[in-house]
C-alpha cells in the first residue's frame, strides 16, 4: 500500500493573499455641522471622546471590511456600549491605506441614520 504524502493529499494551489494587518487612520477635522453637534444636547463631546470611540471601533471596522461586510464609502455608525455616544463616519482608501473620515457625532440613546448605515456596538 502506498501512502501520499502531506503535499500530494491536500493539492492545494495559492489563489490569492491578503495582508494580516489593515492600517486605518481616522482624524477629525470638523466642519461647521459637527461642531455645532458636538455641543447641541447640553454634555459637550470632546474630541478626546470622539477619538478614543474611533480608536476602539477601528478594529470592528477593519473586521467588517475584510468579510465583505461593508465597502469603502459606506456611511458606519459607531455606537458607544457604555454611554450614548454615537460617532458617523465613512471609510475612504488611497492605495492601500484607508481613512476613517468622520461626518458627525451626537449623544443620544436613540439615535437614527440614514437607512442603509452599517451599525457597529463598541463595548
């Protein structure tokens, strides 16, 4: 009896690659909108907070990205687990960079985007 070996029994071909790291930089610049947003319920929202619910949500947002889940210009609500902060961006790519641009920002418990939003919970 002759056994095969690893190679001969799994005959299998590369049809592709991907990168194991996906590199996504957010920044806030803020136009007249958002910044009348960021004061508009009474708490003021910090672009520290802003920042650091992108900074935990970039990660889902990658993960999404790699299953198909949403395309480059695709509005994303971030929603914070822990408070009512609700972050709208939308992600752009230049080459093989991609940048979370955010369009707005609110806290409120019910918040409502525009249908069609990806909803991402950050906890």
């Amino acid at each position: 009896m002759e056994f095969l070996n690893f190679q001969q029994f799994v005959n299998e071909s590369t049809i592709g690659s991907f990168r194991d790291k996906i590199d996504i930089e957010y920044n806030i610049d803020k136009t007249k909108h958002a910044e009348e947003r960021q004061d508009r319920h009474g708490i003021p929202i910090s672009d520290f907070e802003i920042s650091e619910l992108v900074s935990r949500g970039v990660d889902y947002v990658a993960n999404a990205l790699m299953k198909n889940e949403i395309n480059v210009g695709d509005r994303i609500l971030l929603k914070d687990a822990n408070s009512n902060l609700n972050v709208v961006g939308s992600m752009q790519s230049s080459g093989d960079r991609f940048k979370f641009i955010i369009i707005t920002v609110m806290r409120e418990d019910e918040f409502r985007n525009k249908k069609g939003t990806y909803t991402i919970v950050v906890k």
